[in-house]
C-alpha cells in the first residue's frame, strides 16, 4: 500500500510539475499591453478555465489527498502509533566531566 502510494505521488508531482511550466503566465501579457502588442488589459480577467490550469487543480488535489493518505499509513504502521522522536528512546544522560589532574611539577636538574 505504501509503495503504490508513494509511487502514484511522484507520477502526480512530475505531472503537477509538467503542466505548470507548460501554462502560459498572467505576467506575459503584461509586456504585450505596454506597446509591444495588440493586448486591450495588462491584469484582466482570462475567462473561464481552460484545460491546463483545470488538470492542474485536479492533480493538485490528488497530490494533497495523497499525502495525507501517506501520513496516516506511516502513522499507523508505527507500532503503538508514537512518532519518530518517541522511538528513538530517552536523551542520553551528559557525560560528567573528569577531574582535571594535578599539573605536573617541572623536572629540574640537579
């Protein structure tokens, strides 16, 4: 279950990520409406939704559904349900210092 998941989770996020840079930007048409082009609003409104930016709701949302779907599997797979810092046990304890040792007294010869 697991595996299938997570490998639907990449399939989607390389289709998320192909879709977007395939999208024609708001911001490309704003060069057009400052005299390079034929453009009558530089922000305005696009109309109604087109095939891209629909297919990109809909992975998106498939992407969101997923990873939750993802946490909850690893959550209950964890036995007793703890999380990653209850199964790594106590901190361990600080190591006590040694004592410093005496300095030793300079050799002078006789």
């Amino acid at each position: 279950m697991y595996t299938a998941l997570v490998i639907v989770q990449v399939l989607i996020a390389i289709g998320l990520v192909t879709l977007i840079l395939l999208q024609h930007g708001k911001g490309a048409d704003a060069g057009a409406a400052f005299g390079a082009g034929a453009s009558g609003t530089v922000f305005g409104a696009r109309g109604a939704s087109n095939f891209l930016s629909r297919a990109t709701a809909w992975l998106a949302t498939g992407f969101f559904v997923i990873s939750l779907a993802l946490a909850y599997v690893v959550q209950t797979a964890a036995p007793g349900g703890s999380s990653i810092v209850d199964k790594m046990g106590a901190a361990p304890e600080a190591a006590t210092p040694a004592a410093p040792e005496a300095p030793a007294q300079p050799v002078i010869p006789e």
